[in-house]
C-alpha cells in the first residue's frame, strides 16, 4: 500500500485532527514521512501517538517551559549529573 493511501485527511480526521490542520499537514507529512523512512504501520502508528500526545493534535507548537527547579530535576534526574 502506498503513502498516500495509508495517511489520508479523511484518516487524520477520524483519528482526531481538525479539518483545517489535516489540510495543513498532510502534504508535508508526506513529504517527510517518506524523506525520513516512516513508511511502514507501525512507524506512522508510532510517529501520530508520539506527537499527537506532545502537540495536542498539532494545535501546541511550543514547549511549554513552565517547571519549578524542583521539577525539572525530578523530570530529568537520569540526565542530570
């Protein structure tokens, strides 16, 4: 199966997307997907959990940077020294 026929609008909107964002990403999605080998089910699958979870469907585009000293530390601590 193509690309083009796994990721669709009509896919991307019964997963959640708004019309208007669907519209936007979709030809840039393909574009990349295909650029960066995310060509099988399981990595699209992957890939849409991933950022449809950190972007609340695409609407979030900026990391919210809004932790305590406290909390970043607990949030990092394997990554911190």
């Amino acid at each position: 199966m193509k690309l083009e026929e796994i990721v669709t609008k009509k896919r991307m909107m019964q997963f959640g997307f708004q019309e208007s964002i669907a519209d936007s990403y979709l030809p840039h999605l393909l574009k990349y997907f295909d650029q960066f080998q995310i060509n099988t089910s399981l990595r699209i699958s992957h890939f849409f959990g991933q950022t449809v979870k950190e972007s609340v469907f695409f609407t979030k585009l900026v990391e919210g940077l809004n932790y305590t000293p406290e909390g970043l530390l607990e949030n990092f601590k394997t990554r911190v020294g």
